[in-house]
C-alpha cells in the first residue's frame, strides 16, 4: 500500500455545496480507505455541523461575505480575510495534504489560493451552469475544473475541464420504497396524482404562496400535495391553516426521506439549485423550476433554463408564480404525455457517476 492520502477539501455556505463536498470524499474513502480528509468551512456556516455529521473533521475560518443589509458589519471584512489566510496556510503546513478540492463557498477561496501557492495540485467542483465568482477567480492556477453543464469553456480553460456533472445524495438512489408505498408514508391516496413542493430547507416564499393563495383550486383539483413549507415559514403557515381540513395536503416544515418523496411524486415543485437539478435528472423526475431572483448572478434561471431548452424541465418565474404556478402545475401532472416527455428528457441529462469520476481524478493528482 502507497502513503496515505492527505486529501483537503473545502467550501460551504449551503446544502448544494457541502452535499457535493461529502459525496466526493466517500467516494475517495471508499476507493482509498486510507485516505485521511480534512475539510475547511466558514465558522457559523452550516458546513460546521453537517461536515462531522457525516463523519469528517472540519476547521473553521472567521470568513464571511459581503453584507449588504448591514454596512458597517463589512469593517471587519479585511482583517477576516487576513486572519483566515493566516489560519489555512498553518492547517496546510500542520495537515501536508496532497490534494485541495475547492466545491465554492467563502472558506474555498483563501483555502484554495493557499493551497495553490505551495504547490499543491488542486480541483475545482463548479456545480452551476453559470461559474460562482470563487471558481472563476481559482480556475487559472487549478489542475482541473470539474463541471456539469456543457458550455463552460467561457469561464474556464477549457484544457481544464471536466464534464462529470454534479454527485448527489446517494440514498436517494437506493430507496427500495414502491411508489404506492411511498404514498401511503405520507398518508396519502397512491391512486391519485402526487405533487411534491419543495423550498429547499428553509422553504420557498413564493412557493409557498402559490399554495396558500389557492387553497379552494387545491381542494378541488383531483390532485394531492406532499408540501415542504421549510422551517422558516412553518409557524406562520400552520397557523393560516388552522380549521382547515384538507386531506389531500400534506403539511410538513422539513421532509426527512426525500427519496420517499420523490418516488411518490408524480410532479416535483422546486427551485433550480444546482444539486436538486442533479437529483432530478438522475430520478427521471418531471419538475417546473422556480428559480430564486435572490442569488448570486441569476445561476438559477440559468440553470433552469439549460433544462428549459432541452424540453427536459418547465420553467416559472418567480414574479409570476403565486398568480400561475398551482394552475400549471395541476394541468402538468394530468398530462400523461407531457409528464413522459419530461421524464424522458431529463433523463437524458444524467451523469450518475460524478462523485466516483471525480474522486478518481483526486487521487490521480494526488499521486501525481
């Protein structure tokens, strides 16, 4: 057996940059079971608990971004910056890894360029159709660009990069849950037709509104709901639903099994974060995309709208939804046609082995 692997691998800030980052180090354990993983977070960051939730050990840096709401919060933003590049070259010289991969989030660049500045080969995740600021910054002195939408060439090198699409949650690909049986754990109707809204974790205003708006449609549609209004948005719904009885919505703040949710759902609700575009594809789910206005560059809509053009997904503005969303929605999942146009569409767009393509180019560069 060669020396152990020192692998780093940093980034965070949400699910759909930590999600990939775990996925990629179990798949390098499950190759090298010696490797030894060391992840780099932002202090406050939800990277600090979901990390050694999954079994790795993380350091943290006092990094942040930006903060528009509050101005003088920025003051300290130099000297963040100064101390966490202070931090991550001592974690580099203690740790000695033999690889750095950088999956985007505030803490990916001061650990990346340092990582970069002593030599050490490194591998950028980009999970959106249009690159993050970080990813673009690193990409010059990176050894590989890992990639999951065609097109890339305008922000990368192209001799860099590397279509493996984005890894995902692998549960969701392993649940051995029929669809009837699926419905039924959300006591539900497996002979009618299932609509699944999802928000992400902290839920989807207008999301949510679509529903809320409409509550007579819903009741009258023929069409049930398994609803994930996000725990921020919970005690507020709960209580505009107070006295209400409607069987076929099921309420919930955070859906634990998602791959039961998604196996009952004949139609998925969602926003077009790149990690859920991933599972979508990789499920042969039918989706109608809401993309979030409040993201960094608009990547939603431009994820969105990489499926839009391929007829492998539909698309609902942001704007719009509330007023239209739970009307196409309904006509959408009682379309036989079109749900098996979608299905098969998006299918077409998987890329199920991204976590294993890239681990295996990790440990080429580590061992280079």
């Amino acid at each position: 057996m060669s020396e152990a692997l020192r692998i780093i691998v940093s980034g965070g800030g949400t699910g759909g940059h930590i999600f990939p980052a775990i996925s990629i180090a179990n798949a390098i354990k499950l190759k090298r079971p010696d490797a030894e993983i060391l992840f780099v977070g932002a202090e406050g960051r939800m990277e600090m608990t979901r990390v050694p939730q999954a079994g790795y050990e993380i350091k943290g840096l006092p990094i942040s971004g930006f903060n528009r709401s509050n101005l003088l919060k920025n003051l300290s933003l130099p000297f963040k910056m100064w101390k966490s590049n202070q931090m991550v070259k001592q974690i580099i010289r203690e740790f000695r890894p033999k690889a750095a991969v950088g999956v985007g989030g505030y803490a990916s660049f001061p650990t990346l360029k340092a990582a970069m500045g002593m030599g050490i080969p490194c591998l950028l995740q980009e999970q959106n159709s249009f690159a993050g600021k970080t990813n673009k910054m690193l990409a010059r002195k990176a050894a590989k660009v890992c990639v999951a939408y065609e097109g890339m060439e305008k922000f990368f090198p192209a001799e860099k990069i590397l279509m493996t699409g984005n890894p995902v949650r692998k549960a969701l690909l392993r649940t051995a849950i029929s669809h009837d049986d699926a419905v039924r754990s959300f006591k539900l109707d497996p002979q009618k037709k299932t609509i699944l809204l999802v928000g992400g974790s902290l839920g989807a205003r207008t999301i949510n509104e679509s529903i809320l708006q409409h509550l007579d449609l819903v009741e009258k549609s023929g069409v049930q709901f398994i609803w994930q209004t996000g725990k921020y948005y919970s005690a507020a719904i709960a209580e505009q639903m107070k006295g209400k009885e409607l069987p076929m919505l099921h309420i919930t703040d955070f859906i634990g099994d998602m791959g039961a949710a998604y196996r009952a759902a004949d139609l998925v609700i969602s926003r077009a974060g790149a990690g859920s575009i991933s599972e979508f594809c990789l499920l042969g789910k039918p989706v109608i995309l809401v993309p979030s206005p409040n993201v960094a560059e608009d990547h939603q809509t431009k994820n969105a709208m990489a499926l839009v053009s391929k007829d492998a997904a539909l698309y609902m503005k942001d704007a719009d939804a509330p007023a239209e969303l739970l009307k196409l929605a309904i006509e959408t999942v009682n379309d036989e046609s079109r749900l098996a146009t979608l299905s098969q569409n998006i299918l077409k767009l998987a890329l199920p082995d991204a976590a294993d393509v890239i681990a295996d180019e990790v440990i080429r560069l580590a061992e280079i």
